[in-house]
C-alpha cells in the first residue's frame, strides 16, 4: 500500500471546499500549501533519481580479435542508423571476390529484429534472396514474411509465401500466421480470417500466438462477435485446440472496454483465476482503463498493489489521468512523484498527462515546472506537450501568455497543428472576442489546416452566444459543407442557441433526427457514443505509453479511449455488400497460398 498524504490548508474549515483542519490522501508525500485555491508545489519533482543515473558498462570480450569484431559490428550498425539504409552499408562491406560473413550479417538481423525495425530486417532479407553467395533457406523467408507482416505489407507477403510453395516448403504454421499478421495490419480483415478459417479447418494447424493474433485482428477491425465466438471456443469447448493464455484474455477485456461492456469484462476478469491463468499489472491496467470515476480507480490500483503486483507506467499514468480530469491536481502530481520514487522511468504521455492535470484547471505556474522537468527526464517536449501548456494559458484566460508561448512552439521548430489553433479559437471564444477568435481561424485555413467539428462547433457557439443565431446557422452549415456531418454535441449547442419560436423550427429542420447522422454500435447491450470533448487530444495520443507488446492496448490520456462510432448509411452498405465482399476477399487469399 502507498504511504498516507497529509495537507493542511489554510483557508477557514468552514469552508465549503474543506470541512476539517487535516485532509488525508492517498497514496504518497507531497508538501503543499492552500490559499484561496489549491496551489501545488512540486518540491520533490526536480531532485535527482537514481534511474537518471548513467551506468557506464564493464564489457569483458574473449580476446583482441573478439574486441576488434564487436568494434567493428558495432560501427556498422551505427553507420546504417545514420545512412537509414542497410543494404548500401552492407555493400561496402563487401568486395567483389569475398562475401560478407554470415556471422555479421546473421548478427545485424536478429539486433535490428530485437530492435523491431522489421523494414531493416525486410530490407537486408529481399536483398539476401537476390544474393547468389546466400544460401537463401526457408528460416530466411519466414523471417522475411514475418518482417512484412509486422509492417501489414501483405502484398510482400503474398509474394514470399508464393516463393515458399515454389520452392517446395511444406506448409507452416509461422509463415500462415505472419500472413495473417499482414492482412490485419492492412486493414484486410476479411483476408484475415479466411486464413485464420482455413488453417483451423485443413491447417497448419493455429499456435496459441496464432489464436492471440487473430483475436487483436478481429478487435482493431470491430468483428466482436467473431472475437467472442474464437474465445468461446477456447474457454468452453470440452476439448478445446488450446487453453486460453494471459495475451487472449487480456485482448477480449480490451474488447469489452472499447465496447463499453464493463460487466463483461469484470467477470472475465474472475474467470482467470478459476482456468489458472494469472492476473498481471496489464490485467489490471485493464479494469483501471475503463474507469472514469478516481474513487473507482483508486480502488483497483489498491487492489493491484494487495496483489504484490508492481504498478507500471500504465498504472501510474491512469490513475494520474483519472485525477487530473477530476481536478485533483494534488493527487496527480502526488501519483506522479510515488512513480518517480519507485523508479519507474516516466514517458512522454505519462509527462503529458500530468501536464494536463494542470493544463485542465488552468495551473500555468504548477504546468511549467512539469514543462521543464520533462528534459531533465529525457523526454523532450512533442507537439502534444507544446499543446497542452498552451491550453493552461487558455483555461487560466491569459490570451497573452498563451500568444507568446504559441510564437515559441514555432520558434522551437513546431507546426501548429488543427488542436493547436483550435487551442487558441477557444481561448479567444471564451472570452468572447470574437475579431481575435475568426482571425485566428483565417490564420489556420491561410497554413493549409482545415477546420474539424471541435472548431466549427466552437465558433458557432461563441457567435449564438452574441445573439447572433443567424451567423450560429451559417457556421453549422459550413460544418457540413466541409464535409463534417454536426455530432451530437453540436446539434444540442445549435438546439440550446434558439431562443425564439422561429428560431425554434429553423435549428429543429436543421437537426432533424439525430439517427440520420449517427448509430450506435452495440455488443450485447452495451452501446458507445462518440462525443469528442478533449480539446487536448492530439496526433499523439496514438503514441504509446510503454514499448512492451503487451501494454498496447492499455494507454492514458486519451479522453474517448478510441470510441466507436458508424455513419449510418455506411454501415447499411457494409451490411448489403458484406458476404460479397467477404466471398471475393477470401477466394483471393487462399488463391495466394495455394490452398
């Protein structure tokens, strides 16, 4: 358990903000002081940590010449991070009258597979193949279909399988699935699964890894009944193919959470112990990902830790989340200070995170120091992060203050992006400056950026507000026309503008039935809405927030957490074209494979 956090503030416990002399927090130590509003101070934030420390390392190597190879590999590795091409390095290495050794050229392919730069890998592969001196093998094409796989580049891997039935290999489970890999990666789900069919119904037979693959690939591409019919199989069949790992049960916990059936993914959750599989951090990363209440968080996050489980990045970057939109800016920053002290190495989303725990209620002073520790972390400030200080000026109504630090993200080097105008059109509209709120969109639209729905919402809002109902219907309008169908959020503002009868009618025509613009996509019972409320939401929040695999699909921050929304019109032509469709995707893929 996180140790006790004490505050004393300073206002009158008659207060209706605090009701005693002591508050106590969970879960960690943090010195603050109280005036009229909760300032933090973040005294324990720039002190040094030991992860921070560089440990030089003590190599011992065989003899002289094993020293000089390792040398040698290493500078060739480092001139192909430079030159970012392998195989122009890998020539000059080479003359005319001896190859290369295969123990470099097998030593830079496992370090760049490690490394999981599988364009390097499928690079230095398709020129091997063409090599008459490489004894190009079978574990050489499954190394190079895997490499396309990894990257979706499933006409590359359609290309290398034909080559393995050409050259007589028999049919493999590794190269199967890698192909799999590549058509999900390529948005071709229903390729995908005509493999995945295949190969359960005349083989190779599916690997567990197989199994976990196909069930990432029907999540990311929203086929959940074809998810929940794979894992039923797996979990209730009397004599199942394989048992369901930690990978398969955790992906169909991310399913429910992307489909917002919290029920199910708790009893799923119960299920795991009772089939002997283990519950780890990522399981409940799960769980915590779901939440948006702190209380709820706060008690799976204590429930990890009586589990003697360790919390990771994720689970500190979502129970920071979690506080920050609660506007518990203390326990934010209290949260993020536990990770420092636990020596878990922060991220840039973990950093951005707490920055707009700050940014949110308009802590300029609390988010620059947040701003300036991120250096001395190695995290260098991103676009994402220029961003969200820039939205602590906003929200704390310092127009001045957010223009020059909008001039110093370009003086830096960044390009402003959609959110980051959009940042300042709300600052402006906020305060009801209309003139500097349309000439920082004419600025936007002269840079080449188009307007999304946030934006056009913003200004029709701001011009209903002046009274101005006819210019609100104008910029609703231009929504359209720019070819962004009005949201839910946007049809209500409109709706909430009209004061008069006439207007009434006008705003009720021009909303007409919400079911004509939006559906619901529902997974027994439970249905999402999109409603895209995070003016911080940026290009980044698709970055993720720990390298390991199995963290993908557990990221903070980001305030709709990938909700599902579907055109209605959309989705009655993918219902109408399905089985054709499905019928000539999957004739051409087992055409591929020969099967």
């Amino acid at each position: 358990m996180a140790p006790t956090l004490y505050f004393k503030p300073c206002i009158s416990p008659s207060s209706n903000n605090w009701s005693q002399s002591n508050m106590v927090v969970n879960p960690v130590n943090l010195n603050t002081k109280f005036s009229r509003r909760l300032e933090v101070v973040a005294r324990g934030m720039l002190s040094p940590r030991k992860f921070l420390q560089r440990r030089k390392k003590l190599e011992v190597f065989k003899d002289a010449a094993h020293e000089a190879d390792q040398r040698k590999w290493r500078g060739l590795m480092k001139q192909i991070e430079e030159t970012g091409s392998a195989v122009s390095v890998l020539k000059t290495r080479r003359n005319d009258t001896r190859a290369l050794p295969k123990d470099l050229v097998l030593g830079t392919l496992v370090r760049f597979k490690q490394l999981k730069k599988w364009n390097v890998v499928a690079e230095i592969l398709e020129w091997l193949r063409t090599q008459h001196w490489w004894d190009f093998n079978e574990m050489d094409s499954i190394m190079l279909i895997t490499a396309h796989g990894k990257q979706g580049n499933f006409n590359a891997a359609e290309k290398v399988l034909s080559y393995m039935n050409k050259r007589g290999y028999a049919p493999n489970v590794v190269s199967h699935t890698a192909l799999m890999e590549a058509y999900g990666r390529g948005a071709q789900y229903n390729n995908a699964e005509a493999i995945f069919r295949r190969m359960q119904s005349s083989g190779p037979k599916p690997s567990a890894v197989t199994y976990q693959i196909i069930l990432k690939i029907f999540v990311e591409g929203n086929k959940f009944k074809e998810a929940e019919e794979v894992f039923e199989t797996l979990l209730n069949e009397d004599q199942p193919p394989l048992k369901p790992d930690q990978k398969m049960f955790h992906m169909m916990i991310y399913m429910y959470r992307k489909a917002g059936n919290y029920e199910k993914a708790r009893k799923l959750f119960g299920v795991m112990p009772e089939r002997g599989v283990p519950q780890s951090t990522v399981t409940y990363n799960s769980l915590m990902s779901f939440e948006t209440n702190y209380k709820e968080v706060s008690k799976i996050y204590d429930q990890m830790q009586r589990s003697g489980l360790r919390p990771d990045v994720v689970s500190y970057a979502l129970l920071i989340n979690v506080y920050g939109k609660a506007r518990r800016e203390e326990e934010a920053l209290a949260v993020f200070e536990e990770m420092l002290d636990a020596g878990v190495r922060p991220t840039h989303k973990a950093y951005n995170i707490l920055l707009d725990a700050f940014a949110i209620s308009g802590m300029v002073e609390q988010a620059q120091k947040v701003f300036k520790s991120m250096r001395r972390d190695r995290c260098t400030p991103d676009l994402c992060s220029y961003t969200t200080m820039l939205s602590a000026y906003v929200n704390a109504s310092d127009m001045i203050g957010a223009e020059k630090f909008f001039n110093r993200l370009k003086q830096d080097g960044f390009e402003p992006n959609v959110i980051t105008y959009g940042t300042l059109i709300k600052g402006y509209a906020k305060l009801n400056d209309l003139e500097k709120m349309m000439d920082k969109y004419e600025q936007m639209q002269l840079s080449g950026i188009k307007a999304n729905q946030t934006i056009f919402t913003t200004i029709m809002d701001a011009h209903g507000k002046n009274k101005d109902f006819g210019s609100a219907v104008i910029w609703y309008k231009e929504m359209e026309r720019f070819g962004l169908p009005p949201d839910k959020k946007s049809k209500n503002i409109l709706l909430s503008l009209a004061k008069t009868p006439d207007e009434q009618e006008e705003a009720n025509q021009l909303v007409g039935d919400t079911d004509n613009y939006h559906s619901v996509n529902r997974i027994n019972g439970a249905s999402t809405f999109e409603d895209n409320d995070d003016d911080n939401d940026d290009d980044e929040s698709d970055e993720e927030i720990d390298e390991d695999d199995e963290n993908e699909y557990h990221e903070a921050g980001d305030a709709e957490d990938r909700r599902i929304s579907f055109n209605k019109d959309e989705e009655l032509m993918t219902v109408l074209n399905k089985d054709n469709q499905q019928t000539r995707e999957g004739l051409h893929c087992l055409e591929v494979i020969h099967l």
